[in-house]
RNA sequence: CGGGGUGUAGCGUAGCCUGGUUAUCGCGCAUGGUUUGGGACCAUGAGGUCGCAAGUUCGAAUCUUGCCACCCCGACCA
C-alpha cells in the first residue's frame, strides 16, 4: 500500500514520525519545538482526558486552573526544585511591544520591563503551593485534592512529536494531607490510578517502581513512576506520581493546626502524565501499515465504507449502512460512515487503515442481497464475512477482543524483551543486541547508577514496587545487594 | 554550544561541478469524462520571491561572502 513508508526494522525513529504525521496526529508548528496537535490526534487525546478525569473524580479529586506565568522568586523558595528546572524555563521579562524606529517593524518596548520577570510555568508546584497558603489552616481543611489540566513550557533541546516537545499538555495533580501515611497512601493510589489507565485503556502494560534518588523528580522525597517498554526496546516513562514530604509546605510556609492543637506543616503529593502518552500509545502498538488504535481511545473506533455503482445502489446501500449504524450506536459503539463520492473503497481502506481504525465494514451491494457485511479488524487485519443480524452485539464483542489482543501482544513483546544480567559483561551484550528491560543487581549507590549511565546510556528506570528480595552482588562494584533493579534506554 | 548536512510549487525532487534567457519530473490540487469489493484512468489546467541579502558577471537556481531556518550526531532532558 504504501510508498516510500520506512519499516519498524529500517528505522523506528522515522517510523514513528511518519505515523505520526500521517495518520494526521500532529506536526511540526512554525514554533521551533512546538507542535500543533490535529483534530484526530486530539481526538485521542480528548479520550484519554475523558477516561482519566473521570478516574480522578471518582477517586476524591476536583479541577481548579492556576496561572500560566509565575514570579521568578517562586522558584528560588525550594532549592533542588530550582535547580531541576532552571535550565528549561522561558521567561517573561516585558509586557508591551512597539513599532521600531525605523517604522519597519515590532520590537520590545525597553521601557515596558516588568520589575519581577515571570516564568512560564514548567510544572506548577510553586503557584499552587503559594496559593493553598491562604486556603489551609486547620486539619479540617484537608485533604486538598486539586487536579489540573493545562499546558506547560520546558524548553527542551531536542524535541520529538509528542514524546519531548517544548509545549505539551497533561495533568497535574497537587494533594495537600495531614499526615506523611495519607500522604504516600496518596501518592501510591494515583500510580495505581495511572497503571490501571495505561493497561486497561491504552493496552499498554506497565512496570509500577520508584525511582532512585539520581531520577527523582526536583523537590520530592520519592518518585513512583510507571515504565512502559517500546516495540524497538527502549523504555519511556509514562507518568510520575511524587511524595513531595514538607518540602513543599516549608518554601511556602503552608502551615495547619492538627487534632492535638499544635502547628505543623502540610504533607504534599504531585502526580502528572501528559501527551507523552500519546507518544506511547503510538508507539506500542503500531505496524508497518499504519496506526492501530485501542478501541477504548480510538476517535471512532468503527468505520463503515459503502460500495457500490452509481445513486441507485449508493441509495439502497446507504440504506442499509445506517441501518446499522444505528445498530451499532445503540450499543455505544462510536461509528463513522463515509460514504464520501469524491474517495474510492480502496482509497478509504488503506486511509483507515493508516489512521487505526479498530473495525471497518465494508457493505455493498452483494452484501444488501445476502443481508451479510464484510468486517476487517485492525489488529490482526483478518478479514471475514458476517451476517447482519445482530451485528451490534457482534462488533461490541469484536472490540472487546480487539482491546485485549493488543493488550496481550503488548504484553508478550515485553516479556520478550526483558531479561536478566548477573554480570556487567552480560548486561552489556544484552543491552546491544536485545535491548528491553534488564534486570540486575546494583549497589545502590549513585556513583555506580552515573558509570552505568556513561558507559552504556542506560539508567535505572525504577525500582519495581514488591519486587522479588533476593542477594546477590552489584555487577559494577560486586558490593553487595538485596534486589535488582531494572535497567533500559530510554526515551 | 561543538561536529555534519540540507534549503527549488502544498509534498518529494532534477538542474548546480562546467553560469546562457519558457526551471525538470512525480505526487497532490482544479475542471470534464469514464470508473468504484484494497490507494483508478484519460484529457485539460492552475500553481515558483530557486531560504534571505550583498557581491562577481553582458547574464546567477548555478560562482563568492555574510546571514537565517531546519534536520542528524553529541552536550542537555527532575
């Protein structure tokens, strides 16, 4: 079907541009590192919004929006957060522009410097807490549990279409307790929140750890953060869930009286995930052909193309197109019928199939005759004929099982790429020629993690949560150790 | 910021070395017709500051210099 389309094997990271940008997901904007996201790409990620939201709600949360720019002195209040952000940060420093003396063009008003410069917020930790301030006093104030969508700027040197851009979308959320257990309990429920969305939503299975101190997010005590593997092996971290400490609550002063009467202050969370997932979702299930799509995320997860020759058979076929359009609808099946003249069948097959489309259903006239319809699945591109009759129920089933087989291939690919090193000689040939997750034992200390780091560009991705206790001996320093960690490339 | 590379129509490109007057081809686009069960075909047509600026020359897409943008590799990426 396709021309000039590089493969998986060829090259990945062109492979992934190019599904990127034509299935119609997003490209490059005018704005170096910026992109614009299409209306189908943010269809997916509406989705993705839609299913997290309502998790959050459902777990004790509300939205709120804090501002896009933030004083410069915010950022100097907690130390190592400054220091993890300061390199990436725009920022405003004037508010008016004037015609150039030259009368030719625009250029910045010198008069019209701001007297504080204002970043454009990166993460939103230092408004939020400076506001939660005047928002908490007493025990019965908390918890506070905010959750916001919004963009945020980290200038990144090298970007990539979803994965690393300069201005992406998430969430963030922000959780002010009472004590350190609700705090961590927090912080842990969110990651199981993320997990859960990441498996069941986007089929994409997940590693649940924390990170180590080297990885930590700037300003948190621990970072939990689940791991999700690619097809070319290189592993990508698809969302953090932080537990900030007080560290937070001291730079702002965010103080509360408990049940005993005594001033202490509050215990914080962070947690976020942004369209980076998109990135993976991509990623973790797309072939050589195209796009494939969940069906939980797809924007229409059927398409129906009619075929036929000339208005008299388009009229009858149509007919039964809607028909059961409707059908399928009524069993919340989201569908698009194209019966567009200007396209032929097989344009809007390889089109579809390009973009992801979970189910296509082809009906024509020799389908009207013999009340049939042919069904495509996606995933597997298996093509078969199936009688009309109760067809909802058919395809709601065909999806369900589309939904799990991606899910489960996902799954094996993984599995597949992971492994276990007991020496550093081991880790390294695994690392070259497999690639994937590799687990080994470390010594726990950061200057083992940094000769990694440098002489093979993997880092620990994390931690697992309840892994395996078992000794053994650091294959670095031979130090002795009481768990292995997991190791990848990463994006 | 270091190393390398590329800028010609919406996209992909030929031409550049060796300067010569209507800048090539394909895709896409428009119109008309025939088509329509896996990216149709024929005909006609529209579409260009050759990245920008200066210089050399009778003459510059082509040579020179400067600038700009983008891509790749590295540094960077809680």
């Amino acid at each position: 079907m396709s021309k000039e389309f590089f493969s998986r094997t060829e090259n990945y990271s062109e492979w992934y541009n190019q599904i990127v940008e034509k299935a119609d997901l997003a490209e490059h904007s005018a704005v170096r590192g910026c992109m614009v996201i299409k209306p189908y790409g943010f269809a997916i990620w509406e989705k993705m919004q839609a299913a997290l939201d309502k998790m959050f709600k459902d777990t004790g949360h509300v939205n709120a929006y804090f501002p896009l720019l933030i004083p410069k002195s915010f950022f100097s209040k907690e130390a190592s957060h400054v220091e993890g952000f300061a390199k990436e940060c725009a920022v405003v420093t004037h508010y008016r522009l004037r015609t150039s003396d030259d009368g030719k063009g625009i250029v910045v008003d010198e008069s019209a410097k701001l007297e504080e410069e204002l970043i454009i917020r990166p993460t939103s930790e230092t408004i939020i807490w400076n506001t939660y301030k005047g928002w908490i006093e007493s025990y019965r104030d908390l918890p506070l549990l905010i959750n916001q969508w919004a963009n945020v700027v980290r200038w990144e040197m090298r970007t990539r279409l979803f994965l690393r851009t300069a201005e992406f979308l998430w969430q963030e959320g922000h959780t002010a307790h009472a004590t350190a257990e609700e705090a961590i309990a927090e912080t842990e429920k969110m990651l199981d929140v993320y997990a859960d969305f990441a498996e069941n939503w986007m089929a994409v299975p997940v590693l649940k750890g924390v990170k180590t101190a080297n990885e930590r997010f700037a300003g948190a005590i621990e970072t939990y953060c689940i791991e999700a593997l690619m097809q070319d092996g290189k592993a990508l971290q698809a969302g953090t869930s932080h537990f900030l400490g007080q560290n937070f609550a001291k730079a702002f002063d965010v103080k509360f009286t408990n049940k005993e009467g005594k001033l202490d202050h509050v215990w914080a969370t962070s947690w976020g995930v942004s369209t980076r997932l998109m990135g993976a979702l991509v990623m973790a299930h797309s072939d050589d052909q195209g796009l494939v799509l969940p069906p939980k995320l797809a924007p229409f997860q059927v398409v129906i193309v009619p075929i036929y020759k000339g208005n008299d058979q388009l009229q009858t076929v149509s007919e039964a197109a809607l028909r059961i359009k409707k059908e399928l609808e009524a069993k919340g099946i989201s569908v698009k019928y194209d019966d567009r003249d200007t396209q032929r069948p097989g344009w809007k097959f390889a089109e579809y199939e390009f973009k992801g489309v979970p189910v296509r259903i082809a009906i024509g006239e020799r389908d009207v005759q013999n009340g049939t319809v042919e069904v495509a699945r996606r995933d597997t591109k298996e093509k078969e004929s199936l009688q009309q009759t109760n067809i909802g129920e058919k395809i709601a089933h065909l999806l369900e099982q589309i939904q799990d087989n991606l899910y489960k291939r996902a799954v094996d690919r993984r599995n597949e790429q992971t492994n276990h090193a007991s020496s550093y000689e081991e880790f390294k040939k695994i690392l070259d020629e497999k690639s994937g997750f590799v687990y080994a034992h470390w010594d726990g200390s950061a200057e083992t993690e940094q000769k990694i780091k440098e002489e093979t560009k993997a880092t620990i991705r994390c931690i697992p949560l309840n892994n395996k206790k078992e000794n053994g001996t650091c294959i670095v320093s031979g130090k002795p150790s009481s768990q292995k960690v997991v190791f990848a490339r990463a994006y």
